[in-house]
C-alpha cells in the first residue's frame, strides 16, 4: 500500500533557530499579524522575535488575546486585523493555542466564511504564508495539518483537518520552552507522548509515521523528567522540543485515535489543560486497547528497553503500559478530582462527551474501533 507523507516545508531547529531563519522569513510577506498571548508578551519571547522583524525590515502587527481554549470568536478578531492593517503573511508564537489560532485565521483569510464552516471539509484554496514558533513540547501543532478550535455555539473543540493547515516555516528553538513552568512542562510532555503512541498504534500507521513515532516515544521517556525537574537543562528541552516535532509529523502522517478523541470534549467541556486531560486518559486508554494490540505495544516495550528476555508477549504490551504509568505519576498528574472537577457533573456529561469523542473520528483510528459504550466506561473510570 502507498502513503504520502508530509512536513512543514522548512524547519529551522536547534539552538539560535529564529536567528537563522531571517532569509527566509524575509520571503514569505512584508507585513506579518503574529498571533500570541499575553504571557509570551511578558516572557519577552514576542519582543525576541520582534527585533528579528525589525532588523529584516518586516512590519507587523500583534494579536495577543489567545488563551488557553482557542474559539472561533479570536479567530475572527484575528481577522479583522490582518485584513484592517493590511498584513500579508502570519506568525503564530506560543503554545498550541495561540499556533492552532493562527493557522485557523490563515484557512479563513484564503477561503473566507466562517472558521465553523471547516470542521470536515477541505480548504480548496490557497492560504497565506504561516510561521509556527512553539514555546511548549508539546502539540507538535508546528508540523501538524490541524487546528483545534472551539465554537462557542456547540461547545465542541472542533477539529480542522487539512494539507493546507501545515505551516511553511516551523522555528523550533528550545530557549522559548526554558521558562515553561513544571506543570505545562509535564502536561504538554506527556500531549507529545500521546501523539507519538497514538501514531504507533493507529490503523493508519505506516513505516514513516512508526520511525518518528518510536524516536520522539524514546527521547521522551529518556528526557521528559529531567526537563520537569530541571527546566533549565537545555540539553533536555531541546530533546524534548525535537520530540514534540517528531511526534507531530508521526501523528499528522498517520492519526491521534481514542485518547485525544475523548480528551477534546473534556477540555471544551471542563476546560482542563489539553496536555493534562490526555495524560488522565492515557494509561486507562492505553490498558483497554492492549488486548487489541499486543504486538505494538510489545514492540514499544523493546524500543524503549523496559522488555526484559522470556516475557511473554502480553506482559511485554504491558510493560510499556506500566513504564507509562510511572512516567506520569513521577511528573504528578493530576486527577480530575484534583483538579478540583465535581464527579456528579462529570458524570451529567459523559453522555455528551462520549457522542461528541466518536463524532470527532479519532476513536474510529483504533485498530479495533470502540463503541459508544467503552467510550462511556473509560470516562466514568477516570474517578476510581
Ligand atoms: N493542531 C494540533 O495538531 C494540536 C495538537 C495537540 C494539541 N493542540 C491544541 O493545542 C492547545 C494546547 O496547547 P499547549 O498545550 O501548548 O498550551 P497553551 O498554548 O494553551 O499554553 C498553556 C499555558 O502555558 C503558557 N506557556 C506556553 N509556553 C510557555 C513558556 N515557554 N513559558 C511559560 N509559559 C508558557 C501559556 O501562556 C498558557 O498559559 C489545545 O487547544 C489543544 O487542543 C493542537
Ligand atoms: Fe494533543
């Protein structure tokens, strides 16, 4: 069978990335609206790439109202300025929010209506420039043909879906993810963990996909921790940043399946950090889908070398289940009830959440397509 495989047409990576990405970016308009949130500004991060414009004579414009549930309402204020002030291309800086609200501003900018019109239809024409310069590890969003956007209509986190969604230049440069605090370094690590296993397991995974899946899988479970515990190591934030890239190309070449499908509802629902309510559902995912996928999941075990010789092939599927437990509880995820959710609300929603996961089509990925049901008996074990 033949797959097509795709990436960002250029990555700029590594230490000193944004510097070196100046003749380039210098190509793609003359007037970019860099679409961020308020603490990048604070961070300075949105004045280190301002002085790059400034210095390559690019002008711009700011749109910094993202925050952490992107909604066509900012996507349609984000238009209205590029179109006021005249801008040509765009640059998202930030985490996943701020990039996936970006990337939706360019697919309405080039194909006009309302973002709410994309959710499972192409974007037939073309889209203006985009630059994706991620601050978290993360959403691989800088290599990947989605946006999530929610529509504060429905309360659904739609999710965008096309070729044209994939940015032109990613700058992936680990010095923005340094100030990240332990939490968001946690969660959006464990987001780019998910993304990588999902790839692996997906029906839709191919060779390409598996290769940058089980690459970003080893370089998490190798670096993840010491970068929640030591955010200043910048060995361990450029791993984790090329895993996020990796994870991204592996997941938007092959697919996120049962995980992110439930993840979205509970996110547009309960507002719980994207990165975290994947991290809920990871390993209780993962356990309910192992019978289905023992040789996977045992290869994943010998990639990451927590198989051990005589195993059978069961206990090596699980040996990667438990490693991934003990990742997630070293980097104290929270519950939902931690997290301060009330279980009798929750639970007035899993009807809801479960409808709105299968409409998504990311349950349907899984090599053995759950039902409404399982959907159904995952969400209510997250309390147990
Ligand atoms: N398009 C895709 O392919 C894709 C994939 C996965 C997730 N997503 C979406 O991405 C969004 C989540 O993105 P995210 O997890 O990166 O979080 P985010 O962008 O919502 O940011 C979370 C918080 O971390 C802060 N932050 C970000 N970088 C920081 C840094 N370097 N230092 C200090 N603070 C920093 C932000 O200001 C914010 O307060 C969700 O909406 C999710 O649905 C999209
Ligand atoms: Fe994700």
């Amino acid at each position: 069978m033949a797959h097509m495989f795709v990436t960002p047409n250029y990555i700029c990576m590594g230490e000193g990335a944004l510097g070196l990405s100046k003749d380039h970016m210098k190509k793609l308009g003359s007037k970019a609206l860099i679409v961020t949130d308020a603490s990048m500004i604070k961070l300075n991060n949105v004045k280190k790439l301002t002085d790059v414009l400034n210095e390559i004579e690019i002008s711009y414009e700011i749109y910094s109202d993202v925050n952490c549930e992107p909604t066509n309402l900012m996507v349609e204020d984000g238009i209205k300025i590029y179109k006021e002030k005249g801008c040509d291309f765009l640059i998202g800086i930030g985490g996943g929010s701020p990039l996936d609200t970006m990337k939706a501003i360019a697919a309405v900018i080039g194909n006009g209506g309302d973002v709410c019109d994309y959710v499972g239809k192409p974007l037939t024409e073309p889209l203006p420039k985009t630059v994706s310069i991620p601050t978290t590890a993360g959403t691989g969003t800088e290599a990947s043909r989605a946006s999530v956007i929610t529509n504060t209509r429905t309360n659904v986190k739609m999710l965008l879906h096309d070729p044209k969604l994939m940015t032109d230049l990613a700058i992936v440069d680990p010095v923005f993810t340094l100030t990240a605090p332990p939490s968001v370094t946690a969660a959006t690590g464990i987001d780019a963990l998910t993304h990588a296993i999902e790839a692996y397991i997906s029906k839709k995974a191919f060779i390409m996909s598996d290769t940058y899946a089980i690459s970003a899988i080893k370089r998490i479970f190798s670096n993840l921790y010491e970068a929640y515990t030591n955010g200043s190591n910048v060995y361990a934030r450029n791993q984790m940043a090329v895993a996020s890239l990796e994870a991204g190309i592996s997941f938007t070449n092959s697919s996120v399946t049962l995980v992110h499908g439930m993840s979205r509802p509970i996110g547009a629902l309960f507002h719980v950090p994207h990165g975290l309510s994947n991290a809920m559902l990871l390993c209780k995912c993962l356990e309910f889908v192992t019978p289905c996928i023992v040789d996977r999941l045992s290869n994943l075990s010998k990639e990451i070398g927590v198989y051990q010789v005589g195993m059978s092939d069961i206990d090596a599927a699980k040996a990667i289940v438990d490693a991934t437990k003990s990742l997630c509880k070293s980097l104290n995820i929270q519950t939902l009830a931690e997290y301060g959710l009330n279980k009798e609300e929750f639970f007035e929603k899993i009807d809801k959440m479960a409808t709105d996961a299968i409409a998504s089509g990311s349950p349907g990925n899984t090599r053995v397509p759950p039902t409404k049901e399982d959907l159904i008996s995952i969400y209510k074990s997250l309390w147990d």
